[in-house]
C-alpha cells in the first residue's frame, strides 16, 4: 500500500507504539508496513538523540553498527532531514 505524502506525515505526527492510532494503522495497512515504519522511526530517534553518531545509535538500538547502516539505506534516512 503506497502512501500520500500527508498520510505518511500524519503518521509520522501521531505514531507511537500501543495508541489507538498504531493498532488502526496496523489493521489497516498490514503489520509488516507498520513494523516497518516503527523501525525507521526508532532509528530517526536515535540518531537525533546522538548527533548522528551511528556507533552511538547503534548501541542505543543495541543492534551493531552494520546493521544499523544496512536499515538507514533500507529506509532511505537522510542525515539532512534529521538535522532540520
């Protein structure tokens, strides 16, 4: 399922774990999409919360750094959209 830009930001402003808005959205598009998404959201968290240190992120997420760089390609994280 492919989402409009204003949906993908609505989900971005009202997304967290265990509301009602996150098991709507996961009824609704498929858990996998909403996996998906809660993962990159994490992943955004941590590398605001280190400056984008990605070591740092890594070990907050406690996941190694590889996998770390593997998941911010795969969820096309930009450091530019991070930093503003």
């Amino acid at each position: 399922m492919e989402l409009t830009d204003a949906e993908l930001q609505h989900v971005e402003d009202h997304w967290r774990v265990g509301t009602p808005f996150a098991v709507e959205l996961a009824l609704n598009v498929g858990l996998k999409f909403a996996v998906d998404e809660l993962e990159a959201e994490l992943i955004r968290e941590a590398l605001n919360q280190t400056k984008w240190n990605r070591k740092r992120a890594a070990a907050l997420l406690h996941m190694p750094r590889s996998t770390l760089l593997s998941k911010i390609a795969e969820h096309h994280i930009d450091p530019v959209e991070l930093l503003l």
